[in-house]
C-alpha cells in the first residue's frame, strides 16, 4: 500500500509516498519534519528516491535521507543537488512491485517528472496537477503555462482512463476517477 507519509505534519512540505516492495522507494522527500523517522515507522529501510522535482519543498530532507539509509537518489537532471542518476523521459524505473514510466512534464519546473504504471493503475502527478482539476503553479522560476498545459495533454495521452490513483506532490490522493481531475486540470489551465 502507497503511504503519503506527510500527512498530517504541521510543516510546509511536499507529499512523501513510500512506495514498499521488491524496491521500496521514497517518491519525493519533503521538507521540515522528520522523514526520517516516519520512514521508520513503516519499514526498516528504503532501496532508493525517485524526485519528481527539485523544488526545496520536495527534496530539502534528501540529505537526511541518503545518510540515514544510504540510498540512491533518482531525477531528471543529475546537475540539480542531490540527484545523483538521471532518469530520462520514457525510461523504466521500479517502485515497489511495479515498473513505472518516467514522463518528463516541464511547465512547474524544467526538471519535473511524472511516474506512470499501467500495470498498477498508478500516476504520481507531482506538481504537475491536483486533485478537484487544480494544476501546478507556473509563476515561479522556470514555470511556463503553455509547457504545463503541453505536459498534462502529454500525460492524458498516456495514461488508462481507467487509472486507479493518482498520487500529487501536495493535498490529497484521487482514488476516484482520477483521469478526469487530470482532464478538469488541462481545461483550468488552459483559460
């Protein structure tokens, strides 16, 4: 079962998803509050990190992380701190009992990344998109509306309108029609 292990912290933080499995992975690692021991709570370690992107509030605990469980951090751009393996658009990479297509889904930011299992029914969106069709900001560094709105047609174009779950980088997982708060975000962030 995917944890959202931020929830409830009383701090500005991204979502932290621990993925368990044959590969237990940390999807992002949030930022001002002890992700370590909320790690710790669940399993007794983590094989690797999977970053969706690295605004501070997604990857400011990595250090903490990587010292703790010695692991490998995964990204879309190795020249961003603490990112140590890229993972290019369309590559393959395990989380948990699944493999996961990385989709490369700039318009928050330039290094941001989507990870997709058909097989399990699963989208981790980031900041890409939200729940009830709200979408990532682009008022910020490297944020560009018309990349963002390329991104999410990207993204519909490629996962199941059968999806299952979808997994943001803040608020609330969608369990329920997902493909359609993906499809509610493209048409708010197209006007």
């Amino acid at each position: 079962m995917i944890r959202n292990l931020a929830r409830g912290q009383q701090a500005f933080t991204s979502n932290v998803f621990l993925v368990p499995g044959d590969r237990t992975v940390l999807v992002d690692v949030g930022n001002e509050f002890d992700v370590v021991a909320a790690v710790e709570e669940h399993v007794d370690d983590i094989d690797a990190v999977a970053v969706t992107h690295t605004h501070y509030d997604h990857v400011e605990n990595l250090d903490s992380v990587v010292e703790a469980f010695d692991v490998p951090v995964y990204g879309y751009d190795t020249e961003q701190d603490g990112i140590e393996h890229a993972i290019a658009d369309d590559e393959t990479i395990r989380l948990g009992d699944h493999a996961y297509r990385a989709l490369h889904t700039p318009g928050h930011k330039n290094d941001h990344l989507c990870f997709y299992s058909d097989e399990a029914g699963v989208l981790f969106a980031g900041d890409l998109v939200f729940a009830n069709g709200s979408f990532g900001r682009t008022d910020l560094d490297e944020g560009d509306r018309d990349l963002l709105v390329d991104s999410i047609e990207r993204v519909l174009s490629i996962v199941d309108e059968g999806l299952r779950e979808m997994h943001t980088g803040h608020g609330p997982s969608v369990t329920d029609a997902p493909y359609q708060d993906i499809e509610l975000a493209l048409q708010a962030a197209k006007f």
